[in-house]
C-alpha cells in the first residue's frame, strides 16, 4: 500500500515513464509475433497465389455450387435457426464465464496450506459459486430449455 | 472476509428467496406458483429485520466512507421494496392466473400453463435481484464491489422493463433502457478504471488515503479526477439525471407502471448510494472554503444539477401522459438531491451537523421520502386500467383519465391528490419536511445561486403536479370521454392497497414519524467522517492520517489472500517494502 | 528468452534492448503507460462515437462493448503499472458483466428482429412525448 502511494505521488509526470519491465513491455519483444504474422500472411498468399498459378482450371455448373459436405445443398443458406438454439447458447455462457473464475482460483489454491481454515474457506467459497450455477442449470431444465421436440 | 460477510446477511437472505422463486414460478401448479410474492415479501421482510441490527445484535455496519449507511440503505430498500411487491402481482403472466375479478364479473379462465412462456419466475427473481443489488450498493467500500452491485442491481430492471407489458412499446422502451444503461455503465466503469489507475487502490478507504495524501502534495493528480467526473457522468444513466435522462420519459411511458415505480425508486438509489460514496470518498475538504469537493468534481455536479432540475420541470409541464410526468419529475427530483450532495456535510461534520445542516443526511431523508410518494403516484396509475370491448385491458395514460377520481373511487383520488402534493413539497405534507433540509443545508454551505434556482424549481413544478392533484379533485368526469373503453379498477387488489400504504405513509412521516428517520439520515451523514473527509483546509492536513488509514486498509479485504502464496501477493509485498526502485527490480 | 528476444530485434532492425541492461529507461523504445491510455482512450473514443452515429442495434452493442474492453485494457495497464493485481481482478468481473451484457442484448435484438424484421434503431420510435 505504501509502495502505491508513491507510486500516486508521482503519477502525472509519470505517465512517460516505461512500464515496469517485464519481457512484453518492450518493442522488442514483439519481434516473434512480428514473425509470426509475417509468416502467417506469407503462407495464406502464396498458397492462394501458387495454386492460382499451377493448379488445373476446369470450370462447370458441379463446381459453382455451394459445398455442403458432398450432399445436395438444400434450401436457402439465409435459413432460420430455431430460436431454442440461443437458449442452448445461453446456458453455454453461464459455463464459460464460470470458467474464468475457476482458473485463477485453480491456479491459486494449491499455493495454501490445506490444514488451515483459510484452505477451507476458500474450497467453501468456490462450492458455493458452483452451486450457483447448478441453480442456473435446474431453472434451465425447469424452463424447458434442453427438450427437443 | 468473514467480518464483511456477516454484514450480508440481508442480501443473502435476497439471494436465497430469490433461487427459490426461481424454482417455485416454475411450478405447473397456480397455487404452488402463487407462493413467489409471499416467499419475496417474507425476504424482504426479513432482509429489513437482519439490516436493522436483528438476529442479536449483528453489526452490519461496514467500513468504508459512510459505514451507517448499509444499514440505514439496506433497511430502506428493504421497507420500500415490500410496497414495490404489492405492485407486482398480475404485471406478468396474466393469462396463466384466472383474474381474481372485478367487481361484478367472472374470473376469466386461464390458459394452460407452459414453462417457456411464462415469465412469473423471471420477474419475481429479477425483483429480489435488483433489490439485493441495491442493498449491495449500500454496503459498498470497494469500487469493484460497488461496479457489480450496480450492475445487479440494472442489469434485471432491462428484463423487467422489457417483459412487462407483451406490447412492442414495452419491448421498445427495454431496447432504449438497455442500450442506454450500457453507454453509462461503460463511462462510469471507465471512470473507475482511471481512479483506481490515478490511485492505485480500488478501495475506497485507501482511494480518499491517496486523495489526501496527493492533496497534500500539491493536488489531485488529473488521471483521479477524470475518473472520478466520468463515473459521475455515467452513474447520471441511473439517477436520470443530464447528460444521460433522454431515456427516462420513454421508458416510464413504455414500461407497466409497477416496473416504472421501481425504476424510479431503485436504480436511482442504487445510482445515489454510488454518487455519495464516490463524493465521500473525495471528501469535502477542497476549494476556496474548504467544505467543498475538488474543483472539476464540484463544477460538474453543479452544471448537472442545475439542468437537471430545469430541464426536468420545464418538459414535464408539456406533457399529458401521468407517466411521462412522473418521468421528468423523477429527473428534477434528482436534480434537487443533487444539491445537497454538493452541500456534503456542513461545517465539521460531526455531531453538530443536524439534518438542516447536513447535506447528507438530506439526501437520505429525501431518498425515502420521494420513493414512498412515488410509489403512491405509480400505484394509482396501476390500479386503474382501461378495458375495451373487446376484454383487453390497457393502462390509464393521460392525465384526463384521472378526472373525477376522489369522488367515483376515494381510496385512489386521495392518494393521488396526497402523492402529488407530497411530491411538490406543500407545507404539511411529507416533501415539504424533505426538501426542507436540502434548501438548509444548501444555503448553510454557501450556495446561494443553487438554493434560488431550486426555488425556482419548485415553483415550476407546482404547475403539472397541481393538475395531477387537481383533475381527481375538482374536475369531473365526461361519459363522452369514455371511446376507448371504460376505466375500471385493476383487479389486483394488492396495488390498491400499496397506493393506501404509501398516502399512509407520507402523512404518517409527515406527522411524526420523520422524527425517527430523520434522526437515522443524520446519524448516517455524520458517520464516518474521520476528519480528513470533511471541512479540512489544506493548512490543517496532517500527514500523519495517511500511514494510519492505509494501514487499516491493509487488515481488510486483500488479506484474503493467502499470505503464504507468492504467485498472488508477490507483487503487492515487493511494492509494500523496498525503495521506490523495487517496483522495477522484480522482474529481473 | 532474452537471447531470443534480442535475437529477434536484431532481426527486425529495432534497437536491441534486453531485460537488465544497465541502459533502462530508453524512452524511444519502450512501451509506457501512456501509450495503454492513449489506445484505451482511442478505444473508448470510437466505441462512443460509434454508439452515438450507427444506427444499427448490434454494430451499437458492439460499440458498448469497445468500451468495456476499452476500460478493462485501462485496468491491466494501471494494474501492471502499480504492480497489485487488483486491476486485473477487476477485468475478469468486467468480462462477466459484458457477458451477461451480451446475452441481454442479443436476447433483445431477436425479440425485436422477430416483431419487425429489422435491426435498425430508428424503425422503433412509437414512444414520443
């Protein structure tokens, strides 16, 4: 804490100061992924620009028609979904935002000493934000959202 | 952490009403489905014993700039919300519930239930949310803790707006509400991102240690400031206030007028609650006096408050529709709650700073006063409604619709006519005692041009709020008016009895049970006020505060953490002890 | 990693700068706090003026959601800056309401396309006063 208050202190000059160093904060660091789009756009445009060059042309109606796995394409590809599958969509939100407080806590816990209460309370805590989300998967089910029919 | 969660129970109480409705208004069965408003009631029944210090002696004070007002907040949210509740039965899910009938006529027969059309669970789940956010906002001292409550507490009101009614001018008025809420959440989000950059703390004991700690040095740095206008900025969506009210009448109208009452009550505390913690975590020590905010803070609540209250009432006079009106005078009514804000505290801020002095505490005094006289307003406009020839039914909209209440339905006319009046501030009435101190204590900080336009104010305001007093009591209804189907009572009895509840209400405050209550808004603008948050000239500051102030925020919520765990608290450890160069030596 | 990331400066023909050398600061080179804000600010910028001009419900969501990110960029950056954690905290909560933000507004903006078969905000003006 005191350390950010003179970090404050020193706050409107400091805005042209680098950040504190780590590998990524500087320019030069960035030099791989520098190369890895080069090499990214490289590869995508010579192969376009390669097969444009060797590759055979044989144009007809079989080949102007959309590509649909091998079979016949059916109806328009401005179709309607049914609107269920947002609802499924949904409860795949709830699951991946919950990942993303799983991770660090995952992350973190093995860090504590698992004899101690702090260990318990923090095992408490996530069972109690994981019980929340199985409120969320019962009211889902409730409310009909995984019957097909 | 186990300290602060002792301090939740009212919101843990919300929390687990709120699975169970979920659950519950699922139910196919209507008798099991029509347990939700009492299972919320008995919630927020005991949600207001807990916050009230129930269950023995729970302290819910917490700590932070203004440690009473969780309780004082959560208690309100909680008493307010219970008549918010009696609105609510028959909004949503009509056809599933055989109508209990109106006088003279069979209950109609309902529909088959289905699940996923029903919305029932949903709404009554969203209600206790958005309460639970609120009474969150009351206990905030972290701005991230507070960022969420207010998103709890705005993100259900989108929802409720929008199911409300099955029209497209429902769903209109949840598109422009939604949208609108997003733009503010993003600046005032923004607004904390820069104040917690300016100070490097989100909490906001150790944001005001930083505060003063850079006042001393010779000002507050810009990046702090910034952050904290632009939060103001952005929480303007929720009060309805400026910058940000173009939403308000278009969604009042859109919206049934239960959800309307709510959110002219809740998101507009929830956006006070953060305002005022904001403010006091700035303190009022600044400017020329010493009792004012900092510079660009001051100026911009002053500018809001000004057109806020000017625009609000000089609008709300073109209009015809009940609701709409109701929507510019919930923005004017911001404006006036602005004011005392601006007032902070009056002079030390300690004891001797009494409701007439205490800006404060007389923005808590009119926060419940102006929600019960509302809530009495919007649960007339609930309780009548038109029913066609064809048996669909509409709400009332236009004032007209009003005429000649008091003589064909009392109970409804008088709590109008009472609400109204309530609302304007007439002398013997309830917002008369609740404006009262804004005025006091605005002249007791010195500003005077704020007083007069708010003078001013008011005195527009009588115009439109007069004839909603006036055409249930002196006008009288014209059968010709009748074309578009007669107005009938709303067969939910319940919203009746909220509209007697509130016109009791605004009396009983105004004859003596302010008293009380306005004894508890002092004791929460005087709480908390360590002398460095108010009244302090520059020549008085002690730098001594700092060390101790951030010392106690050490003990607080960062030690969650683990001690023995590096990877997490590494940092903070290496930035807490060594030469300021340390912060660059730990990545080498 | 160092000899890599020199080896790759070299490569690029920026000036070689390593972590522990004796030369830090080196204002050219460096990527400083300012620059964050400046491109959170720009983003923050184009994502109101964006909600402010286009008309469209899910280009002006989308622009919400610019500035979300845009303050979430602004929290890692004053997190990395003052070297606690907190900010970064905060941004894995900003990401949860942007979610919940998100299924709200794409839960409306189906309502709205199945009631009028447009996205376009201003075919939805029936509320005037």
């Amino acid at each position: 804490m005191h350390g950010c208050l003179t970090s404050c202190g020193v706050l409107p000059g400091a805005l042209n100061l680098p950040m504190p160093p780590l590998a990524a904060t500087e320019v030069g660091s960035y030099a791989p992924v520098l190369l890895l789009i080069i090499m990214a756009i490289t590869f995508a445009v010579a192969n376009v620009v390669l097969s444009r060059i060797f590759g055979p042309r044989r144009e007809g109606n079989i080949k102007a028609t959309t590509y649909e796995s091998g079979m016949d394409p059916v109806g328009t590809a401005r179709k309607r979904f049914n609107v269920r599958f947002y609802l499924i969509a949904m409860i795949f939100l709830v699951f991946d935002i919950e990942i993303i407080f799983l991770y660090p806590w995952a992350a973190t816990f093995p860090n504590i000493d698992h004899s101690t209460d702090q260990a318990m309370i923090w095992l408490a805590r996530i069972f109690f934000f994981m019980l929340t989300t199985v409120i969320a998967y019962i009211y889902g089910y409730r409310k009909g959202v995984f019957k097909f029919d | 952490m186990i300290e602060k969660l002792q301090t939740l129970w009212p919101e843990i109480t919300l929390f687990i009403a709120a699975c169970a409705v979920m659950i519950v208004g699922l139910s196919g069965t209507r008798s099991i489905r029509a347990l939700c408003t009492p299972i919320c009631g008995l919630a927020l029944l005991i949600a207001t014993f807990l916050s009230l210090g129930g269950l023995g002696g729970v302290d819910i004070t917490v700590t932070g700039p203004l440690p009473v007002l969780a309780s004082y907040g959560k208690a309100m949210v909680g008493v307010i919300g219970v008549i918010l509740l009696l609105l609510i039965p028959g909004v949503v899910d009509r056809e599933f519930d055989a109508a209990p009938g109106g006088p003279g006529e069979a209950p109609q027969p309902p529909r088959a239930f289905e699940a996923i059309r029903s919305n029932t669970a949903e709404f009554h789940a969203f209600f206790l949310f958005s309460l639970m956010g609120l009474m969150l906002c009351a206990g905030a001292d972290d701005l991230i803790w507070l960022f969420l409550a207010l998103e709890l507490t705005s993100l259900p009101t989108y929802v409720m707006v929008t199911i409300s009614t099955a029209r497209n001018r429902s769903l209109e008025a949840g598109v422009k509400y939604f949208f609108l809420g997003a733009l503010g959440a993003a600046i005032f989000l923004y607004g904390f991102a820069l104040i917690y950059g300016g100070t490097g703390s989100t909490n906001l004991e150790a944001v005001h240690a930083s505060i003063v700690a850079q006042a001393d040095a010779g000002g507050i740095n810009s990046i702090t400031m910034a952050g904290f206008v632009m939060a103001i900025i952005g929480l303007c969506f929720k009060i309805a206030a400026v910058p940000m009210h173009f939403y308000t009448p278009d969604v009042y109208q859109g919206a049934a007028a239960p959800v309307a009452a709510f959110l002219a009550f809740v998101p507009k505390s929830a956006g006070f609650f953060a305002i005022m913690l904001l403010t006091a975590t700035l303190g009022w020590s600044f400017g020329a006096s010493g009792t004012e905010l900092p510079g660009p803070v001051h100026s911009a609540l002053y500018i809001i408050a000004v057109l806020t209250m000017t625009v609000g009432n000089v609008l709300a006079i073109l209009q015809n529709s009940i609701k709409r009106i109701l929507a510019y005078s919930s923005i004017a009514h911001s404006g006036y709650m602005l004011v005392g804000i601006i007032a902070g505290p009056g002079g030390g801020g300690g004891a001797d700073s009494t409701l007439s002095r205490n800006g404060l505490s007389a923005v808590w005094f009119y926060l419940v006063c102006y929600g019960v006289m509302n809530v009495g307003a919007f649960a007339v406009v609930a309780s009548l409604e038109r029913r066609r020839a064809d048996g669909t039914h509409d709400e009332i909209d236009s004032v007209a619709d009003l005429r000649g209440l008091c003589a064909s339905r009392p109970l409804l006319g008088w709590t109008m006519v009472i609400s109204a009046a309530g609302l304007l501030g007439l002398p013997p009435l309830l917002g008369f005692f609740g404006k009262l101190p804004l005025f006091t204590s605005g002249v007791g900080a010195g500003h005077y041009l704020l007083v007069i336009i708010l003078g001013i104010n008011s005195a527009i305001a009588a115009y439109y709020y007069l004839r909603l007093a006036a055409a249930p009591l002196l006008e009288s209804r014209d059968p010709a008016e009748s074309v578009g189907g007669e107005i009938v009572e709303s067969p939910y009895r319940l919203r009746t009895a909220a509209g007697l509840i509130s016109a009791v209400g605004v009396v009983a405050l105004a004859l003596g049970l302010g008293g009380p209550l306005g004894s508890a808004a002092t004791s929460v603008g005087q709480s908390g006020f360590a002398p460095s948050y108010v009244g302090r000239r520059a020549a008085d500051r002690s730098p001594a505060v700092i060390p101790a102030a951030a010392h106690t925020v050490d003990d607080e919520p960062r030690d969650v953490e683990p001690a023995a765990d590096g990877s997490v608290d590494g940092a903070t450890i290496e930035s807490d002890g060594g030469p300021p160069d340390a912060r660059f030596d730990h990545a080498r | 990693m160092t000899g890599f990331a020199s080896a790759m400066s070299a490569l690029t023909g920026a000036a070689t700068l390593t972590l522990g050398q004796s030369d830090f600061p080196h204002p050219m080179h460096q990527v400083t706090l300012a620059h964050y804000l400046v491109l959170s600010a720009l983003l923050f910028g184009i994502g109101l003026i964006g909600f402010i001009t286009r008309r469209n419900l899910i280009i002006m969501f989308l622009c919400t959601e610019l500035m979300f990110q845009a303050a979430g960029l602004a929290l890692i950056a004053f997190s990395r800056f003052h070297l606690n954690h907190t900010g970064e905290t905060f941004v894995i909560f900003v990401l949860t309401i942007a979610a919940a933000e998100a299924a709200m507004a794409l839960a409306l903006v189906v309502l709205l396309f199945r009631r009028r078969e447009t996205l376009d905000a201003s075919a939805w003006s029936e509320l005037r006063g």
